[in-house]
C-alpha cells in the first residue's frame, strides 16, 4: 500500500533540508552523479560558482508529477561564460555532494556570457 501524501510531503521536506548549495554542469545528472560520488565532478566556472536555494515546503505534484510530493527551491541565478552548455544541477551540504538532476533545457552560450536560472527541485513517492 503506498504511503500517505503527509508521509511523502515529510520525506521530499527531509531531503530537501539536507542542502542548499547549488552548481551547474555541462554534464547530464548520470555522469555527475557518478562522478561525485568519485569526488571528480567539476561544476561550470559560473559566477557565482555556486548560490544557495530556499526550499519551499513540500506540495503534492500534478500532472508528471502526480503522486509525488514535490520541493521546489527558489531561483539561484548565475553568470555562464561563453563556450559552455549547462545540461544539469547538483545540491551540495558545503563540500559534500547530495544529487544533481537535469535542467529542464540545456543552456548554450557561444560568444558571450549569459545568465542561467536554475529553479531546483527535487520529488518522492513512497511506494
């Protein structure tokens, strides 16, 4: 039987308050994943390299996300060089690294730099 919708809210809350420190990636989430779990995963050269979110309380998900309880961060804005495609995001508790998940499109910047806006989320269902 899944658990009920409190259980889930409470769970995405929990993991959500375990960080707040957010960096971009050229890789997708598989690959920092993995290599963060090496200590290898090397963010953007963003300005700043990094920026914290404020989570905000766990709701219940519609649409794709129906069924899941989902904790959305606020915008942590950034400053990508040229040369560079942001395709994730990783949450960090200072150095220690949490998760990363994609961005909901890649970001390019050819010539000049641009700002990206990362709006982090994170969800979970009980099953």
């Amino acid at each position: 039987m899944p658990a009920s919708d409190a259980v889930n809210k409470q769970v995405c809350d929990y993991k959500a308050s375990l960080g707040k420190t957010i960096k971009i990636h050229e890789q997708d989430k598989a690959t920092v994943h993995a290599a963060s779990g090496a200590g290898t995963a090397a963010p953007i050269a963003t300005t700043p390299a990094s920026a914290d979110t404020a989570w905000g309380a766990a709701v219940m998900g519609t649409g794709p996300n129906a069924g899941y309880a989902v904790a959305t961060g606020s915008n942590v804005p950034f400053m990508q060089p040229p040369g560079k495609t942001s395709k994730s995001y990783s949450v960090w508790n200072g150095n220690t690294y949490l998760w990363a998940a994609d961005l909901d499109a890649p970001v390019t910047t050819t010539t000049t730099a641009l700002p990206v806006d990362v709006v982090p989320r994170t969800r979970h269902q009980e099953q």
